[in-house]
C-alpha cells in the first residue's frame, strides 16, 4: 500500500504521545514501523486521516474491509450537502453500473446454457438412426419366469439382440446365478434360445432410445398394459424378473392408478402381482446403476434362480 508521507506523520506523533514511539531521523521510516502503519489502516485513527484529506470513503477503504456506520458519518460530517449528495449520487451510479453488470452477465451464462441443452438434445435425437428395428420378444407358453427390461438400447436394436451393449452386465449375471441348466451359458447372441429353457425375455417398451430418459409417459404406461396382456397369455410359473426398480414402478403406477410405490419397498418378491403372477424386483444391470455394488446386484440374481431351479426340480421329478 502506498503510503501518505503527512499520514504517515500524523501517526508518528500519534505513536510517540501514545505508545513511547521513538523517533527516526527525517524522511525514513523503519519496515518494522511501517507494517504498524499498515496494520492501523482499518483504525478510526486512519479513519480520521482520511477526513483530513476528504477522500471518498468507498475509494480510500480498501476492498473487502467494513467500517462502521458511525465511521461512514463521521468521515462525511464535514462535507456540504451538495458534496453529500454528489458522492451518494456517484456511488449509487458505480453501484447499480456494477449490478446491471452482474446482471447481463448471468443473464447471457444462462441464456448460453439453456441454448446449449437445447441444441445437444436436437443433435442427439437428429442423430438417432431412424426406423430402428428393436428387439423382438422370445417367450413360451407356462416359461418358469419371464425376464422384464425397460427398453432396447441403441446397441441392443441395431445387433437385434437385448442387452447387447458391453457396459451391460445383464448376462454375465444370469451365467453366474446358476439359473440355466449346468455348462449352459447364454451371451446376446442367443438370446432367442431362453425359451427352450423356461424362461422368456421382452420389455415394458419396444421403441429403442439411447436413454430411458427418452420414453414418455404415456409410452411408459401403454406398454405397461401391453406387458400386463403378454402375462396373463404366456403365465409364468415362478414370476417376473424385473430388472430395475424403475420398470416396476411405471408397471406398478399404470395398474394401480398412478400411485407410487410403497416407502418400504425392498428389492426381491413383492407383496403386489402384476397380471396374475408375482414380481421378483432386481437392480438394474445397466452400467448406469453405479449406486450399487456388483455383489449386490448378483445376490439378488442368485435368490431368483434359486426359486427357478427349485421349480426345475420340481417338474423333473415328477415327470
């Protein structure tokens, strides 16, 4: 900070009648003696000062420190009402240049972002393939269960094959849960032999999208009904598998009157049906659905084939 040389003597007789201050020779003051001077800056003493000389309080304090409001008057105490007034007007012009500032600025930050949002949503749906063919549905007659996803991913519909897409964990999971016969095991590529299995696989919604984000309400509910349809005509004999709390939601708002799921839901069996048969609720296995561990998602994989292959047996013997 640049300091004043007649303030600066103003606080050298300052410090010598208060403090003992001992002199220096004339014209140079000690370091030591001029951090005091600096520390003393937000003092009334300094304050007083800058009376003397009239400064302008909001230029001469510095920025970030406050004085107070008895300060603030007393600084000005001296100064005509036309000279108050000049300085009141200057301040609120600096002010209000500073808030219209402000202002337009975030105004043209938000203006950009929502013009940014807006734009990377009409390129990613631009840039969607069109006429995408989906997924067909591999179901049999009485499966022990039917799998239930959300809907075809853009990998999944353009190979034809669901859960196609590498981040997706959904087969991997059902080859370690032990819920196919032993040394089977099942990659996209197959996926139309399930029912030689028992089991069966399709979706709430057939329109393939990048996100589920992408499906609408309506969407939502009138596959819903659709899949209500689909299982009173094929009635699995254990239940659904649904993979992913969400699916059962929008299954269970469309069947019950847009009410939402229960506060104590837990994954596994559900107290609900859903057209007839019971509903065994999963965490999805997309890699989307960070929040849960894999062990997790494979434990609840291996408490649904249990309950399979416990049916298993059961037709076996009694064949």
């Amino acid at each position: 900070m640049k300091v004043d040389q007649e303030v600066v003597n103003n606080e050298k007789e300052l410090l010598i009648s208060r403090e003992g201050y001992d002199s220096v020779e004339t014209g140079s003051i000690e370091e030591s003696n001029i951090r005091k001077l600096r520390k003393r800056s937000n003092t009334s003493t300094f304050a007083e000062s800058l009376k003397k000389f009239r400064y302008p309080i909001e230029s001469a304090v510095p920025e970030g420190s406050k004085l107070k409001e008895n300060v603030c008057e007393e600084l000005n105490a001296d100064l005509s009402n036309d000279e108050k007034n000049e300085l009141q007007k200057s301040t609120f012009q600096v002010k209000k240049g500073k808030c219209d500032r402000n202002a337009l600025e975030l105004d043209k930050e938000s203006h950009t972002k929502g013009a940014t949002r807006k734009n990377t949503k009409k390129v990613q749906k631009d840039t969607l393939p069109q006429n995408l063919p989906g997924v067909p549905d591999h179901i049999c007659e009485n499966p022990y269960a039917i799998l239930v996803g959300l809907n075809p991913g853009l990998t999944s519909s353009l190979r034809g094959h669901a859960y196609a897409s590498p981040s997706n964990s959904f087969w991997k999971m059902m080859n370690k849960s032990g819920i196919l016969e032993e040394g089977i095991e099942f990659t996209y590529e197959n996926d139309q032999d399930l029912p030689a299995h028992g089991l069966g696989i399709t979706n709430i919604c057939a329109r393939p999208s990048a996100s589920g984000a992408d499906l609408s309400k309506e969407e939502f509910r009138e596959g819903a009904l659709i899949l209500e349809e689909k299982v009173r005509q094929f009635r699995p004999r254990v239940g659904l598998f649904i993979s992913g709390k969400g699916i059962w939601e929008e299954m269970y708002k469309a069947t019950t009157g847009n009410k939402r799921l229960p506060k104590e839901f837990q994954f596994g069996w559900q107290s609900e049906t859903f057209g007839g048969s019971r509903v065994f609720v999963a965490i999805s296995s997309s890699g989307r659905a960070a929040g849960y561990t894999s062990a997790r998602k494979q434990e609840l994989w291996n408490q649904f084939a249990k309950d399979v292959n416990l049916a298993r047996e059961f037709d076996q013997r009694n064949r």
